[in-house]
C-alpha cells in the first residue's frame, strides 16, 4: 500500500462545517504540523500572495480534500493575529488555495516545484510540491472537469452544451500574474484563483451572463471548480484558450520597440471596451443582482471622493516617497464634488490593462474579470463607474512608454487620445469631456500602483511614481 493512503481519511475532516473562510476547526490542526513550517517559508516567495509586507506568524488549514492519491486540495489561512477557536471572530489575514504533491520521492523534473521534506506530524518522510508544475496533475484536474461531480466540499461542474476533450497536454504558465493558469492543448486555460474570498468570483459570472447577452468580446466558461465549505466560494474556471492571440501589452511593446505607431490598434480598442461595457450594463441592470451597491452614482462624489482619500493615506503611510505630492493629488478627489459625475454605475471590468485584453486578427478580446484581488469581493461585484475602466487603460499605455529609453511620452499621449476617441465613438460619450472624474480615477489608480510596485516590484516604483508627480503638480 502507498504511504499517501494513508492521507484518504483527511475527506472525513471536512463533516463539521466551518463558519467563515478565516475559522479553521480545531480538528484540522494536526495536518499543518506536517507543513506549516515548510508554507511559512514558501508562501512568501509566490507572486500571488499577498502578504508580502508582513510575517507569517499563523497559518490555519480551513478544508483539506485528497484529489486523487498524492494531491491534496487545501485552503490556507495566513494571518498575522492568531488563528481563533471556532466561532471567535475571525483575524486578519487571507484565505489561499493549494494544491501540493505529496510523494516520498518526487521526479527530477518537479525539482523547480518543491516546497521541502516533512519532519514532523502525519506527513513526515514525505516531499511536498506545488502540484500545479505535475503533468499528471494538470491531466487529472481536466478530467475533473469534463466529467463534473464532486470530491469532499468540491464541486467540479460544466456546461453541457460546450464539450471539452480528453488528451489534451497541459502546460503551466509561467508568466508573473495573481493566480495560476493551466493550458491544455492550446485549445483551454484554466484560470485557479490563489486567493479565496466567498461567494461568486467575477470571473465566471461576468463571462457567463456577457455570452448570454451574445457578446462575442469575451471568451465563455465551459467548466469551473467551487467549494461550499467553509463558504461557498470559486476556485477556479475553464474557458477557451486563444491560441493565435497576443496581449496587449506584448503588442505595445513590440510597436515601441519598432518605432511604430499604436494609435489604430488603441481606437479599436477603445471600441471594444465601449462594447463591453454597454453589454455589462444590459446584463448587470442597476440594481439587479450583483448590480448594485457600489460608488460612481450620480450624488455619490463625497463618498467616492472620500473612499480615495482614504486609500490615499494609507498608501502615504506606507510609502514614503508618496508623501510630498499627497497634498496635490487630494485636490483631484475633492474636485469630485463638484465636477459632472458622468455616466451612471454599472458593473465593470474592474483591473482593465493593456495586460489583460487580446488581439486575435483584427478583433480585441477582453479577459481577466475578477478585479483587483486585494479589493474584497463584494466591492468588485458591485457598480462603479466606467471610467475607473478607462482610467486603469490608460495609465497602461503610460506604463508601456516608459519601458524604453528614451521614455516617448508622446506615443502614450496618442494613445490614449485615439483610446478614448474609440470608446466615445461606440459608447456615445466621451471620456476626455469627463475631465475631473477622468482624473480623479487615473489618480486614485496611480495611488494603487504605487502601493503595489512598493510591495511586489520596487524597481518599477519610477513608472507609477512619474505619473503621481505629473497628478499632483499639473492635474493632466
């Protein structure tokens, strides 16, 4: 008998259900003797975690599910304050999904996946890995999909009318994101999402209800993996892979370097946005479901304007450098008070860049739903207005410029003219004539990318930088 049999039982962990995603039963203390010690060191080296800028002193196992013998399917809490008995209010921290291999002695070609060897607890003598780098791995998920049923608290389901194939090879993306992707013979990618917050992740319910408004801008779900403990949550989604694509910031990139000029490209895509928005305001109406709640309603500057300062000084506080312009960049968010509050809430993309769209032929295509993953979930399914969206493109472009020397501030200035000249033409109005809420949103982005460069990528704190110094100074 495989020594990973005897990992079958930890099904039976899951029978009490848990209150929230950051309570772990007591009964699941005994696993994360095997591997705390081993996650506290790793977690922080993944591009997807989040905590980045402070220790890992708890680490709490909410759900462990044995996939199949040698994988296990975990959601981690990391906190900072304490893991707290059942029913205590939960700490602060967030909740990860896992997946680990689990084998006495891996293949060399999973040495770049390994986490480490176990001492100690009901894993000890075994070699744990991230699972994601295991062909077999990949396969097995897949075939969990197209054959929908569930295991433990997990429910793999799909839809029936949108077949998936058996045999298909899988390889891992190795590209820097939030989360982790599979591609399985360049015809799917399965999107597993890192960090885990209840209810319905955007990144499916947006897809689905924009294919049955019959938008054709955005790839459609045919399978996905939710768990209903301790909450019910997404894990992850499969859709279609786009395998002649190129993204958008590899399109920018490559026109920089070429010295051509990436206004053409930027008009359409500026359709294309325009598109997607109206369609999500068909398919989210105000104040249906998952439509509502949110800020950029007309009346609703002081508590938009307020929300950025507060954000504002949060970022201030952690970043030093921020500091001296904070009392500039203020005045575009109490400008919002008083400026035309532009076009009603609706839901919108929520992270748009030029990372996260895809040009296939002629045609754009927009991905990417869930939104800023450090944002919670509520806030992301809710209406904001569309010219956060625009905002966040913008600033994009101006991120693509200064990827070369010399910096080419007028190929950002072009593009983002022909941008919003493209959504005005589809959308009916125009972005530029929006100018104090344009520039409120494009602020309180620029205050994100400070925050987050400072965090994950301190060396690119200069691009973001530029443009809070360009924010707070000129206003344009």
């Amino acid at each position: 008998m495989p020594k990973t049999a005897s990992l079958r039982p930890s099904r039976t962990l899951l029978a009490e259900p848990l209150a929230s995603l950051a309570e772990p039963s007591a009964s699941l203390t005994e696993p994360m003797a095997s591997l705390a010690g081993l996650l506290r060191e790793w977690l922080p080296r993944q591009r997807w975690f989040a905590g980045k800028d402070r220790p890992v002193t708890e680490l709490g196992l909410l759900s462990m599910t044995e996939l199949f013998p040698g994988c296990l399917h975990l959601l981690v809490h990391s906190g900072n304050g304490g893991v707290p008995c059942p029913g205590a209010a939960p700490p602060p921290g967030d909740c990860y999904q896992l997946l680990l291999g689990v084998r006495e002695h891996p293949a060399p070609r999973l040495a770049r996946a390994l986490i480490g060897q176990v001492h100690e607890g009901p894993l000890a003598g075994l070699t744990v890995y991230d699972a994601l780098h295991d062909p077999r791995t990949a396969q097995l998920l897949l075939d969990r999909l197209r054959h929908p049923g569930s295991a433990g608290p997990l429910r793999f389901e799909a839809d029936p009318s949108l077949p998936v194939p058996g045999g298909l090879v899988p390889r891992l993306l190795d590209a820097e994101q939030s989360n982790s992707s599979l591609v399985y013979g360049e015809e799917f990618i399965l999107k597993l999402f890192r960090r885990i917050q209840p209810g319905v992740n955007p990144d499916l319910e947006v897809p689905v209800a924009l294919a049955r408004q019959g938008c054709s801008r955005v790839p459609t779900p045919v399978a996905w993996v939710r768990t209903t403990h301790p909450q019910e949550a997404t894990l992850g989604v499969l859709q279609p892979f786009l395998r002649d694509a190129s993204d958008g910031w590899t399109l920018a990139l490559n026109a920089l370097a070429a010295g051509d000029d990436f206004t053409a490209e930027a008009h359409q895509l500026g359709r294309a946005t325009a598109e997607v928005h109206l369609a999500l305001a068909s398919a989210f109406p105000v104040g249906g479901s998952g439509g509502s709640g949110g800020s950029g309603q007309p009346g609703d500057t002081g508590r938009m304007a307020a929300g950025m300062t507060e954000r504002l000084a949060a970022a201030a506080h952690a970043v030093p450098a921020l500091r001296p312009f904070a009392p500039g960049l203020r005045t575009a968010f109490a400008a919002l008070t008083s400026c035309d509050p532009g076009p009603p809430a609706q839901r919108i993309h929520g992270d748009l860049h030029l990372g996260q769209v895809l040009r296939a032929g002629r045609d754009w295509f927009v991905i990417d739903f869930e939104g800023e993953p450090s944002r919670p979930l509520a806030e992301r399914r809710s209406a904001h207005s569309p010219v956060r969206d625009i905002a966040g493109m913008l600033r994009s472009f101006d991120y693509a410029a200064r990827q070369r020397r010399p910096w080419r501030p007028e190929w950002a200035r072009r593009c983002r003219e022909a941008y919003c000249a493209g959504y005005a033409a589809s959308a009916g109005w125009d972005p530029r004539k929006k100018h104090g809420l344009l520039r409120a949103y494009e602020t309180d982005r620029a205050v994100y990318e400070v925050l987050y460069e400072a965090r994950h990528r301190p060396d690119w704190l200069p691009v973001p930088m530029a443009a809070i110094e360009r924010l707070a100074v000129r206003g344009d």
